[in-house]
C-alpha cells in the first residue's frame, strides 16, 4: 500500500470517529501515525525525486516571500505590477518552479519575491518534486496566499491544509510544551494549567507511537496532541501569512468592510493597482525588520542604503556579522545616535540592541 493510500485512511477512520473522551487515545494515536506518514511523504526514504526534477532558487536580499495560491486569482498580476512598480522584473524559469518574478526594494529592504504553484501540484500528486518545492516554501520569511475575493473562505481551508500537511504553520507560535528524552524513568508527565484534551494516558500512547517510552514532559498551557506531535516531530517551521483578498474591484464598500476586519488580511485590486500602498506596509510589519545607517568617520550617515536586519537578532554583534564576518574580529566600540542611545552619541559595546532607524559607527582596534 501507498503512502497516499495510508494517509487516505487514516484520514477516513478519523472522520468516521466520533470525538469524546473515550476516543481521545485512538485520536492522539491516529494523528501520531498521521504526521510520521507525511514525513515519509516530504522526506521519501531512498532520495528524492528522479534525474532533472530538482531545482534550486538561490537566496538573495534581506527577505523572501513566497506567494501561493490557485490559478487565475490574479497572482501572476499582483507579481508583476508589484515588481515591475518597485523595481527591474528578472524571470527565470525552472522545471517545477515556475517564475522567480525578482527583487522588490522597500523602505531600502531588497525582499525577494517567489511564485510557489508546485506546492499544491506536488501536495495533490505526491511526487518527488514536491518535496523540493516545499523546501523552497520552508525557507520563506513570510507567505502571501492570494485569494478570489469572490470564494476565498474554501480555498484558503484548502491551502492551509496542504501547507499544514508539509510541517509548514501558518500565523502560529511553536507550542510552548517541554519535552526531554532520557534513558530511564519512563514518562514523567508536568501540567502547569488545567488540560481539555491531554493526560497521562494519551501523551503515553503518543509517545508509545514514536517508541518513546522515557521521557519528561511540561505542558504549560492548553495544549492539543497536534501540539504535542509538532514538538517530537521537531521539524516543524512556523511563518508568518498575508490573506490577499483580490478583485475587490467586484464588491461593494459594505463587504469590503466586512473583510477590513478579519485578520491577517488585505483586500486589493491587483489589476487596478489599488491598496498596494497597505499591502507592502502589512508585508514590511509581518517580515519584522529594522533599518540601520552606518556612518564613516567624519562623514553624513548614508542613509540610501540601509543594513537591514531581523527585529529578533538586532545587536551591534549581529550588525557586524551583516556587513562583513571580519569585523567581529577587529571591532573595539561602535558610536550610536538614535532612539536606542541613552545620549547622541553614545559609546557601546557589541551586545547593545539597536532600534530601527538607528545611526552606527563602528571603531576598529
């Protein structure tokens, strides 16, 4: 039997299943085997795909953003006039990866744009290739799932369910559950709050599934088995995601309205160039960068080209690796002017945190 056809029923006993407690432990076990199977499917035993199928886009810029959606949602359109807008549209055409449509440059960001079709060919069809084409969408900064504005409710389920079968989680933070093995002891189960769905029994048969028999477990909040799953599992990879709603040139201002509100969404017209403007601020807030000025002794800060690094990883030692590897070698001090310096300027060493917009002049030994 298939892979396919295993996780074919699977999914069919488990939709046959009625939920409550008494079933809990089938579930957990279930959605355990579930996971193990399409691991197999991204990461088929014996190699990948045949001769020819795999393809490589090379990582370039400050971000990249992989755009997914069905055909004829207006995707193509929204690519193109937003690079052709912003900056030179450099195609390249690859076997399974259709278009790479180039380089947008925002607030001085260089952000790389990415079409990603094969995700839903390669999820449908379970093929090889799909594999290479998800390790492609893995390493995305953000998604942007475009979407008719006329049906989007049933193809974003769609979307989403295919990109949660690849480990990819969309909008969501890595569950915050402990989980160590060991060699002995067996399971040491540690529940901070109150469980709706987990207990002793259930995170045992989970565990049993993965033939873990010692292990400490923490959960510190309410935490689903899928949670549970995602921590053994360990390759899950969680990123951030835009709804574009298109053709809103094709409702009226009350349902607009309606859509203004639901989150992680932005209504435009890509053929009419419309809301573009909230769409690139959206995309610049969700890929959470900063912009940092270097300053050449006894000279104006360049302000036409920013180091541009991630909020998360924003320290003058993170700067340095930026600009060049060496520095970190010969850096002394660094002089900071902005919202991060106590005083204009001031002297800091290299675990300072910097702020975006942050001025920075690096002294060598």
């Amino acid at each position: 039997m298939s892979v396919l056809q295993k996780i074919a029923d699977i999914e069919a006993e488990m939709a046959r299943t009625q939920k409550n407690k008494a079933t809990n432990a089938h579930l957990g076990i279930l959605k355990a085997k579930l996971a193990k199977l399409r691991r197999d499917l991204i990461t088929p035993k014996g190699g990948g795909g045949g001769p020819g199928e795999g393809f490589d886009v090379a990582k370039t810029g400050d971000a990249r953003i992989g755009f997914v959606g069905f055909p004829s949602v207006g995707k193509s359109t929204l690519l193109c006039n937003l690079a052709g807008v912003f900056s030179e549209v450099a195609a390249y055409e690859f076997t399974t990866l259709t278009t790479v449509p180039g380089v947008i440059r925002y607030k001085g960001a260089k952000i790389q744009l990415l079409d990603l079709p094969g995700i839903i060919e390669g999820a449908k069809d379970g093929k090889g290739r799909g594999k290479q084409v998800i390790a492609v969408a893995r390493t995305c900064s953000l998604i942007l799932m475009v979407l008719d504005v006329m049906k989007p409710l049933q193809h974003k389920k769609l979307l989403e369910y295919e990109l949660e079968g690849f480990g990819i989680r969309l909008n969501k933070q890595p569950p915050n559950i402990g989980f160590k093995r060991k060699e002995k002891g067996g399971i040491n189960l540690t529940m901070l709050v109150p469980q709706t769905e987990l207990d002793l029994d259930l995170v045992k048969s989970i565990l049993a599934e993965y033939r873990i028999h010692n292990a400490d477990v923490t959960l510190r909040y309410d935490a689903t088995s899928e949670d549970l799953i995602d921590v053994i599992e360990g390759n899950r990879v969680y990123i951030p995601c835009i709804y574009v709603l298109n053709k809103i040139d094709q409702i009226s201002i009350e349902e607009l309205d309606i859509i203004y509100r639901i989150p992680h969404t932005v209504p435009i017209s890509a053929h009419h160039k419309w809301n573009f403007d909230d769409l690139l601020e959206k995309v610049w807030e969700y890929l959470n960068l900063i912009r940092i000025y270097t300053k050449p002794k006894g000279q104006l800060p360049d302000y036409s080209q920013p180091i541009v690094l991630n909020a998360e990883r924003k320290s003058i030692e993170d700067l340095c690796m930026k600009i060049h590897k060496s520095l970190q070698k010969d850096f002394k001090c660094a002089l900071v002017w902005g919202a991060s310096a106590k005083h204009n300027p001031q002297r800091v060493g290299r675990d300072h945190v910097l702020i975006d917009e942050d001025v920075v002049q690096v002294i060598k030994k």
